[in-house]
C-alpha cells in the first residue's frame, strides 16, 4: 500500500528572515525583506532594489567547516545549506554516521544557475592565461547540482541526490518530485528545497528585459506590488527555502511533529503553444495543472482554503488570477484567500517555489492566513474576480485545512502542489 | 633556521586540509600527503596554490608531479626561494 507524505521539517534563509521564528514575524507583520541595492546603481541598472538574505560571516562559519569556508563565493550554495541542514535538524534527524550513509534518505535541492559569482572569477583567471589558478573549488560552487552535492556530504544521504532546474517553478517542482519518490517506496524522507544566487550577474538580464519595476529605487519596501494595479515588475530576490518530506509510517515511528499533509500535485508544460511562450504561461495548461492537482490529491476544487499564488508583480497576474478562478470555478465570495508572498521578499526565482512553499506552510501551524502588501490599489481585473474580502491585506487569523500552492516558469512550465492539515 | 621557518609556515597550510582524524602534530617530513595524512587528491591543488601565495613562488607541472611527501614540498620551496633571492 502507498504510503502517505508529510512534512516534518521546515528551513528557510530568504530575504525576510533567515531563521524560521523571524521569517514567520516577517510574513506574519508584512515586514519587507526588499532593500536598495548601491552596487546596482553603480552598474546602472534600472531596477536598484532586491531582495537579499541578511546573514554575516559568523553566521555562515556556523555552517561551513574551515576548509569549506576557503575561496566561497557561490550564495546561492550558503542559502541553500544554512535552509537544508536547519530543515534537517528541525526535522529532529542527524547526519549519518561516518562510516555508511543513511540509504533511506535523498536530496532533492534545486536551482537555476549555481556559484555565478565563483564562474564570473574562474573566467577571469581562464582568459588570463591562468586557468592553473583555479584551484578545487570552482567546479563545486559552480555545478547546478554543488547545492545538492553539498548537502549530500553534509547530511550523509544515500538515496538519490540531484538538483532539478524549471525556472521559476524549481522550488514547487522539486517537492512534487520528492513526493513521488517517497510514495512509491523509494526513498523514506527527501530533503527538497531550492536555492537562488544574489546579484547583478544573476538580476542583469531581467533588468535588460524590463521586466523589473524602475520608479521605486528610493521606496524599496514599496517596489514589489503583486495583484495591485500598479504593479509594474517583480523585484529580484534570492536565497533558499528546504522542506523535509517524510512518509508518514517514518514520521510515526520517529514521534516527528508534523506540518501538514502533502497530498499531491502536478507538474506540466504549455508547450510554448497556445499564447504560451517562453516567457508567457499558455492558460489552458495552467488550469490543467491545477485541475491535474486536485485530482491527484484527490480532493475538489471547494476544499481549497486558500491559495498561493505565484503572483510576481508583473502585468500577469490579472491571468494568473483568472486562471485560477477558471480552474476552482470559483469567483466572487466563493473564491479561496489567496496571498502572494513576493511583495515582502521579491521574486526569489528559483527560490521562489521553496521559499513560499515554507511560507504556505507555516500558515497551517500559525492557523493564520499571512497578509498582502502594497495592493492598497487592487487590479480591477482581478477586483471583478475576486471579492475583495478574500485578499487579506493584514494577516487573518483562519484555520486553514487545505492550501494549494502553484509556481509558473519560464519555458512555459507549471507546478501546483497540494498541502493539508494533518490528520490521522 | 629559515627551513625550519618554511617548515613550520608549510605545517599551517596544510592544517585545514587534514581529515577530522589527523591532526597537525601527525604531520612529519617524511609523510605522504595522500596516502598518510589521508589528504583529498582534489585538495593537493589547494594546498600547492597556498604554497605558491605564502612564499611566493610559482610552481611548475613537473613540480607539482614530484610533490608528494612534506619534504618534497620543502625541497622546491627551498630550491625556488633561494633562486629568489639570489
């Protein structure tokens, strides 16, 4: 018999908070992680806010061993070991021991481009004729899969350890495939999550395209504006969020406390056709992956209680709103909350997915419904959907039974995942 | 003197790259760097560029060949610093 998946463990290093109890207040009080970036003005770019996690050396030496500590310069690889290995230990598990590693347990840690700032000096020293100079280092803080490599030698894991990589999607993407693993027998707990590199090599091209807002370099808390009418952009991010996906007989068995249930998801592609595009979502196939979510979780569209949407501050998110509505067929006072988190932390990328996936859930132990900011100017479209009554604009306490949680990508490629309040 | 200086400044390098089971103390000059101080193959690359910053040398592909034991290091650094300082 299949077992069922919970989730026992929760890690987060995103702009807002990295700790659990910090980033949680920060979600709780709508308290923007966005701040003005000098470096960005310096370069001239458009866009000169970001969202960047706040930690220093003596928190990073904390994670690191002193050898690992030498030539570092990859942080999308901090942020997404600091969030492993505290999802791991708030899970109540232990690294293997140092003769075997721990065969029941994998990694599936995401991102989208690893160790740019560590590439960006290894070229350097290449074009210089000096590639002998590189040393051991740059292969492993620049290989997309160095964050789950990382964290496998950390933790001791001998199940599968890979990194997935679909854009924005990667985080939400990667918990799905977790599940997967875990209920079909393969692996007994996974540790998911996603990572995402701060900075101008990182941020460039979206500025390029103009896809990131220009008008709030002096407001930065103001710059992130999802589900508003005056969005004009989604403001850069990064940092890391993990998850600890266990089958529910482990968790039992280890006493483990429980976050919720995850009860299933799905994971498709617009093909780039049908109005999608590489950029673009093709519609029907985001309503066909949420439809395809419920159906493999086995639930219908009136139990959701809320929603979290991908929601980036773009023009899109009228259409992703929609899309929603069409898909739930729900409107109006019928609609389900629905919260983005993009509005305190930006746009995390490939972050994005884990990081609000941590955030959806801690919704279930606060029994609360985090708040929206900065849509004093709700879309009108997205007005005549939605009663606005279902868009908190502060935190609600709301005791939620069943969340979904969606992340869209470029490349056309959707992910929507099912959690639910746990019960035996 | 200014070997044992070398030495000891040698010893310092290799300090972070010793396994959590080998301490500096079992560092002597005859041992190999692999096969006795148990060091990651990988790491030897770092260990020859903390060489080459700390005394200020470069060393070749032939020297980085023949480096295996704390007193082959010790013989090219000694052979490049007194070419040096000639």
């Amino acid at each position: 018999m299949e077992d069922r998946v919970v989730v026992t463990g929760l890690g987060i290093c995103a702009p807002n908070g990295v700790t659990l109890n910090d980033f949680t207040n920060s979600l709780k009080k709508g308290i923007s992680g966005i701040s003005f970036q000098q470096k960005l003005k310096d370069l001239n770019f458009g866009c000169q806010v970001a969202g960047i996690p706040d930690i220093n050396e003596g928190y990073i030496n904390r994670y690191f061993t002193p050898l690992q500590l030498r030539g570092l310069n990859a942080s999308g690889l901090v942020y997404g070991v600091i969030a492993g290995t505290d999802a791991w230990t708030d899970a109540g598990l232990t690294k293997a021991q140092e003769d075997e590693p721990d065969w029941d347990s994998g990694i599936i840690f995401g991102t989208g481009i690893l160790g740019v700032d560590k590439f960006r000096e290894s070229i350097h020293l290449v074009d210089a004729g000096n590639t002998r100079r590189l040393g051991s280092t740059s292969v492993i803080q620049t290989m997309a899969s160095g964050i789950s490599a990382y964290l496998g030698g950390i933790l001791g894991s001998g199940n599968q350890v890979t990194t997935n990589s679909s854009a924005c999607t990667t985080g939400t993407e990667g918990v799905i495939m977790a599940y997967d693993r875990i209920r079909s027998g393969k692996a007994k707990r996974i540790l998911t999550g996603s990572c995402s590199d701060s900075g101008p090599y990182v941020w460039g091209g979206f500025d390029a395209m103009r896809i990131l807002p220009r008008k709030y370099n002096d407001t930065p808390s103001n710059a992130s504006r999802p589900l508003s009418a005056s969005a004009s952009g989604f403001v850069p991010g990064s940092g890391a969020g993990a998850l600890v996906l266990e089958s529910l007989t482990s968790a039992k068995k280890r006493g483990a406390k429980i976050y919720a249930e995850v009860l299933g998801g799905a994971i498709n592609s617009g093909g780039q056709r049908g109005g999608g595009s590489m950029t673009a979502p093709n519609s029907l196939s985001v309503q066909r992956c949420i439809k395809l979510a419920l159906k493999n979780s086995g639930i219908e569209s009136k139990d959701i209680d809320a929603i979290n949407g991908h929601l980036t501050a773009t023009g899109k998110d009228p259409v992703e709103v929609l899309n929603w509505s069409l898909a739930l067929g729900r409107s109006g006072l019928n609609f389900p909350f629905i919260n983005s988190f993009k509005g305190i932390m930006g746009h995390g990328l490939a972050a994005a997915g884990s990081m609000e996936c941590v955030g959806a859930l801690l919704q279930f132990r606060e029994e609360q419904i985090f708040g929206n900011v900065n849509i004093e100017d709700l879309h009108p479209e997205i007005e005549k959907l939605v009663d606005k009554s279902r868009i908190p604009l502060k935190t609600i306490n709301f005791i939620p039974k069943t969340i979904a949680k969606a992340s869209f990508g470029f490349g056309d490629v959707n992910a929507c995942v099912i959690f639910s309040n746990f019960k035996d | 003197m200014k070997e044992e200086k070398y030495y000891q400044q040698l010893k310092g390098i290799v300090k972070p790259y010793l396994p959590e089971d080998i301490s500096v103390d079992d560092i002597s000059p005859d041992s190999h760097f692999i096969n006795e101080l148990n060091i990651n193959s990988a790491n030897l690359v770092d260990i020859v560029l903390d060489v080459e910053d700390a005394f200020e040398i470069t060393l070749e592909n032939d020297d980085m060949d023949e480096m295996q034991t704390v007193n082959d290091a010790m013989a090219i650094i000694n052979k490049k610093r007194s070419s040096k300082e000639q």
